[in-house]
C-alpha cells in the first residue's frame, strides 16, 4: 500500500483477515475497540474510516453503545460497551491530497520547539 494511504487516510489494510469484502462486519465488530475515545468527560460514539480489502477501497462508519457512571470529582466516566453497528460501502481509491509549501520564522523556547516537533511528528508533517 502507498505510504501516503497511511499517513493521509489512515485507512487500515489487514491481509490475514480482511480477503473479502463480506470480512467487513466481522473484522471490525471484532476489532474496533481501540479506535473509539471515551474517558472522563467524554466520549465518541462512531467512527469513520476507510479500509482497503484486495485492490479494492472501503468506507466503513462503525456505531457503538457508551455508558457512563457519576464520578465522585469531576465528569461522568464513559466507556464503550459494544460496537452496534457497521456499515461500509465501497469507494474509489483516494488520491494524495494537495499540499502547499509553508515557510514561518518562530521565536520559540526549547520546551516550545520540542513540543512543535513532537506535534508535527504525531501528524505525519515533514519539516
């Protein structure tokens, strides 16, 4: 798979257990725990994404049940009960998306540039 797939979608490739498009469902009612973000106040309840299967691309919106409990301190506690649902339909391959060539002077601290790397590593932006 191209990297910029990965590092411009995200799309998820999972050649032992996604061979076919009828693999969907399962894989991700399976799978798709850790994609959801849920914590103390706060919580996702769908997810999208693409996923590639063979030559073929995929957009897949998967639903899951939240719960919560009252917390002592603070907000509400949620967590992802169960993925409810998921959906998918083919797409055509993405294509790379466009990107312009930016220049900025920074008068930053060392903690500061160090922090700006470490975002810019986390999200795939070459410097």
């Amino acid at each position: 798979m191209e990297k910029y797939l990965i590092e411009e979608y995200n799309v998820i490739e999972d050649k032992d257990y996604l061979k076919t498009e009828n693999d969907i469902k399962e894989y991700f009612n399976d799978n798709a725990f850790e994609l959801f973000d849920c914590g103390q106040g706060y919580y996702q309840d769908e997810v999208d994404l693409i996923c590639k299967v063979g030559n073929k691309f995929y957009s897949v919106s998967i639903y899951a049940e939240i719960s919560s409990s009252k917390q002592d301190y603070g907000e509400r506690l949620y967590w992802l009960e169960e993925i409810t649902d998921v959906t998918y339909k083919e797409i055509e391959k993405p294509k790379p998306k466009n990107k312009n060539k930016v220049q900025y002077n920074l008068v930053l601290t060392d903690y500061q540039k160090d922090k700006l790397e470490s975002f810019m590593k986390e999200n795939s932006i070459k410097f």
